[in-house]
C-alpha cells in the first residue's frame, strides 16, 4: 500500500487507528495494543509482497536474539566481541546479498567481457531502512545501552509501518519509551486533528507537486538516456526532478509524522527545508536528517571523524560519503553522487577555515549579499550532483551535464517536452516555496509535541509565518489540501510510488 492510495486512507488507516484505542479501552496492559500495532505494521508490509515477510521476520528474529545475548555477555569480553561481530556481519551480508550482488555481476562483466546472467533477486521494501535501524541498536546495546527484553515491542519498533518503506531510521531510544506509555494511549480528537493536517500538507506535496514535476522531468531524463538534449531541456529536467525529489521525500516525511501523531507517537523529523541551506554542511543536516545521523555516528566518528588532522578527516568524509551514496542505490552514479557531496564537504571545510582566519571575509557573513551568494552556489552543487542520482547512466548524466553548461545554445523557450514558459513559471513557483515558506516544525509550537527534533538546526527563514490551531480555517484548509491529493492521485491512476521507495 502507498500512503496516498484510497485503500490505504479509507480502509486500512480507519481499521488500524480504531482498533489500536478501542484496545486501550478495553485492556489495562499496553502490550495488546503495541501487539496489534505490531501485527498492523506487518499486514501492511505483506500486502506489497507476502514474500518479503519470512525476510523481515528473519531479521528482526535474529537481531533480537544477538541482542540478547550480548546483553548478557560481560562488557569487554571476547564472546561479546564475537556475538556482535557476527550480527553486524550478518546484516550487512544479507543487505549485500539482496541490495548488490546484480550491481556486482553487472561491475563484473563490464571489467571482464563476461556475459554473467543477473540472479533473480527480488529487492524486499525498505530492506536498508529496517537493516539500518536494527544495525544501530545492535551498537549500542553492544555499548552498554540495555537491549529490549520485551519481543512485541521490538517487532514495533522495527516494523512502524509510518517509517517502515522510506524512514526515518529510528534509534530504540527514542521510541521505545513511547510504545505503550501511559499518556499515549488514550486517543486525542486535537492530535488526531494535527496528525490529519500534516498528512494532507505532505499528501498535496506528493501528489499534486512531486507528480506534477516529474511530467517536467522524466521526459527529459529519457531522451538524454537515447541522445542529446538542448541546453534548454537540461535545464527544465534537472531543476524538475531537483524539485521532484525534494517535495517527495518532504512529502512522505511529513506523511509520516502525521500517521504517526494520530497514533499519539513522535516520530523524528527527517526533513527540515534543506533547500534553504547556505552550506553543503548545512544541507545534510537538513536533508535525509536520520541518515546523516546514522553515517555520522555509527561510520565517520568510528572511523575516526576529524580527530586525526585535516587530511584523515577528509578522507573519513569521502569514505563516509561514497557510503552513502552506494546506500541510495547499487549503481556507480550513486556511488558519483556521493563522492561529489564528499568533495563538496572536504571543499565547505576548507572554505569554513580560510574564512574564518581573514577578517575582511569574517564580516562578510552578515550581509545579506553573502548569504545570498551561499544559498544560489549550495543550490547549484546540489543540482549538479543530483544528474548522477537521476541518470539512468554515465553517458546521460554527460549530456546533461554537457547541455547544461553550453550557455550558448541556452534557449529555455524551446524545450521539447512542454510550453517553456509553463515550465519556467512552475520551477519558479517551485522554488519560492521551498525557499520562501514555512516547513510544519515551523508551523506547530513546541508544546503541540509534533516530532523529534534529532539535529537542532537554526530555524531557517521564511516570507510567511503562520501557525496551526484548531480552527474552521484549518478545517477548510486541511480538507482542500487532502481533496487536491486525493483528485490528483485517482487522475494519475492511484500508483505513484515514493522515489526513496527504491531504497
């Protein structure tokens, strides 16, 4: 089920959400209804494909198992050693095996002639996401945090199903103390009503911008896979799907946060208006807030961080980035596309060094010229490097690459996939909203207790400023927004899966 599917919001959703209070209702202990939830979140795991059920079982099994006995290992001792070993071994195998043993044969036979057939791997949903997840309790359980005795609850943990496809990645820390608190069960007609409101802002982002950008885009990622574009369509194709994935991932995060603010649990924010960003540092602290996390702690700082000089905290940033980007997708342009934000990074440092250490640049920080000039370059990196992502191959993402920057054959009224100058008004209506307006942490007060907040960024600035409360006017909004939605996705056909999906 996709999260804007009829099925999923008029059957599956009003099932779920019912029978998780009534059960508080009618049974004093938590663990009924986190069992139910539980169950819930696997129903609508299965219904994308039964058979990836017995593979999320698997792993959750093992992984409460291996914390398990390392708990009860001594701290330091050989076999504790060993037993976390083995299950960081395990799931980084399983998700090789699944995720890039095709991506291998195919490196295998470009390198060697050979003609390997492709193994018939079906790829299970949000394999990295639950992997992820259970890599990063089992660290800390080896370092000392205690392990989750309770088995119900630990299947929730990994199988929420408002995270479960595209994240966030959770830590247990942060959502165990949630699963069945007191103060959580009972349902709440004011966060049923927030919860409703975030789903439809995120719903009209999906449905009604992201698809509607992505008639822009696709077009022109297709032709550059066949031949040349004009520098025009270049320009239309990547600033569309630059747009394209940003209101779609922004769109499922704020999906998420709402499904789970019905179900009065925080989810953390994974999204924060990266578009608004003046640095490349910046903007991974704002984009993909979870993942960041997760590379940050549990690969750059084991590998050292920048606690060794300049140079290893650069190369611990390339490593770190490469990662990443072979973590988005088993293919050598993601593997590209993390190795430029690697580079950006390595570059943002130095630049963040040399301008701190002359004066005259010093003051430059608090003009607005300059922090003009930071956003237009952060931007145009970002775009750069998202060709790679987008590019069906090397040979496409030259050609737009290519196009792009021959400013002489720049003629933006003769794009070829549709009228120029709808395209221009869309991209710019586009970007003056990810620039311009508000994101929902702005638009919800502290005390509305609408997400977690993992990365405490400065809170970016925006043209209008406006804040939610339970009145008839976010009624009517709510209801517009969902409406838009919901139009949209039965004219498109009721199938548009999120691009993080394939992650």
């Amino acid at each position: 089920m996709l999260f804007t599917q009829y099925n999923f919001i008029f059957l599956y959703l009003p099932i779920t959400l019912i029978g998780y209070f009534v059960i508080a209702r009618l049974a004093r202990n938590p663990l009924y209804q986190i069992t139910w939830l539980a169950g819930a979140s696997l129903v609508f795991y299965g219904v994308w494909n039964v058979k990836f059920v017995p593979i999320i079982a698997v792993s959750i099994i093992f992984n409460y198992l291996m914390g398990f006995r390392m708990a009860h290992l001594p701290p330091g001792s050989v076999a504790r050693k060993r037993a976390f070993l083995v299950a960081i071994v395990a799931n980084l195998a399983a998700l090789a095996f699944f995720k890039y043993t095709n991506f291998g044969i195919d490196t295998l036979n470009h390198l060697t002639g050979l003609h390997v057939q492709f193994a018939k791997i079906a790829l299970p949903l949000g394999i990295s996401f639950f992997t992820f997840t259970q890599i990063a309790y089992l660290v800390d359980v080896y370092s000392g945090y205690p392990n989750e005795r309770n088995f119900s609850k630990y299947v929730l943990f990994v199988t929420y199903f408002p995270h479960l496809i595209a994240g966030p990645i959770l830590h247990h820390s942060e959502m165990m103390p949630q699963f069945g608190a007191e103060e959580n069960r009972r349902f709440s007609v004011e966060r049923f009503a927030i919860g409703l409101t975030i789903f439809a802002i995120g719903m009209f982002k999906k449905a009604v911008i992201a698809d509607g950008l992505a008639l822009l885009a696709d077009p022109v990622f297709t032709n550059a896979s066949k031949g040349a574009v004009t520098s025009g369509d270049a320009w239309v194709g990547v600033l569309s799907y630059s747009l394209q994935i940003y209101f779609d991932f922004s769109g499922y995060s704020d999906m998420a946060i709402g499904l789970s603010t019905m179900f009065r649990i925080k989810l953390p924010f994974n999204f924060d208006s990266p578009y608004k960003a003046q640095s490349i540092v910046e903007f991974w602290r704002r984009w993909h807030i979870s993942l960041s996390r997760f590379l940050r702690d549990y690969l750059y700082i084991p590998l050292g961080g920048n606690r060794h000089g300049a140079a290893m905290r650069n190369f611990n940033l390339a490593v770190t980035m490469l990662l990443g980007g072979l973590w988005h997708g088993a293919g050598w342009t993601f593997v590209v596309w993390g190795g430029l934000h690697g580079v950006y990074l390595v570059i943002n440092h130095y630049w963040t060094r040399t301008f701190n250490r002359v004066p005259v640049l010093k003051s430059l920080s608090k003009t607005f010229v300059y922090a003009l000039c930071s956003l237009v370059i952060t931007q145009l990196a970002v775009v750069v490097a998202w060709v790679f992502f987008r590019a069906d191959s090397f040979s496409a993402a030259k050609r737009l690459l290519a196009a792009m920057f021959s400013f002489g054959a720049f003629d933006w009224r003769s794009t070829s996939a549709i009228g120029g100058t709808y395209c221009a008004v869309a991209i710019a209506v586009g970007y003056a909203i990810c620039i311009l307006m508000p994101n929902i942490i702005d638009m919800f007060q502290p005390q509305q207790r609408v997400g977690l907040e993992i990365y405490e960024n400065p809170r970016p600035f925006s043209l209008a400023r406006f804040g939610w409360s339970p009145s008839v006017i976010w009624a009517i909004t709510t209801t517009l927004l969902l409406s838009a939605g919901l139009i949209a996705t039965l004219v498109a056909g009721g199938i548009s899966p999120f691009l993080y999906f394939q992650f």
